[in-house]
C-alpha cells in the first residue's frame, strides 16, 4: 500500500490528474481489477483492504466531499480509508478547493499551515 500511496501522491504533486496517476501505479499489481470492480474483501482495517477501498472511492468519485463521506459512510474502518482516500483527492484538488465546512474544522490549522510553508521552503 505505501509504495502505490506514495507514488500517486507524488505524482499529484507533479500535477498529473488524480486518475491517471492511480491507473499508471496500479497497472500489474493486485490493485488493477479495481479499475473494473468493487473491492471482494471488507473494509476491516487490513492494509491490502484498506488500500482497495480507498482506490475505489478514489476511481468512482468526482469531487473531495463525494470521496470522503462514500468512505466514511460504509462503515468498518471506514475513518482510515476516508483519511487516505481524502488526502490523496485533497491533493489533487488543492486545500482551498476544499469545502469550507471540512477546513473550519481542522485543529491547529494556522499551526500547520506555518509548518507547510516551512516544507516548501526546505523543498526550494
């Protein structure tokens, strides 16, 4: 799970569209059915399932609000898949495309909007 995680959200933040990214880092891994087929395994928190869920809320999905209540909606460990799931749209849409009702909740966000800049600074 991490290495595809990892890859797809590199490729966001290079800027290629979320669905392309997903289909190119999914291609002849145990993930690819996915881009047919609803996931065959629960949403229990295993790495594998948790991975499945969150790439098929991401390929069925069109907007961050659609992607995050259909994962949280399901039930089981539906927190972590909408996490992830919601991370990776969040970042191909960007934080302030994100629905103001979400943002006004996140604790500590002038904090961690200081430590962001601080990143890209590093970054250079």
């Amino acid at each position: 799970m991490g290495v595809v995680h990892n890859r797809i959200a590199s490729r966001l933040l290079h800027g290629e569209k979320l669905s392309a990214a997903i289909r190119q880092e999914v291609v002849h891994t145990r993930y690819e059915p996915l881009l047919t087929v609803e996931p065959a395994c629960p949403p229990d928190g295993y790495v594998v399932h948790t991975m499945s869920w969150v790439l098929h809320w991401l390929w069925r999905c069109e907007s961050f609000e659609d992607v995050v209540i259909s994962a949280v909606n399901m039930g089981g460990d539906s927190d972590t898949i909408a996490a992830i799931a919601g991370g990776l749209k969040g970042l191909e849409v960007g934080y302030h495309q994100l629905p103001s009702r979400f943002t006004e909740k996140i604790v500590y966000a002038d904090e961690l909007e200081e430590l962001a800049v601080q990143l890209v600074n590093i970054r250079g």
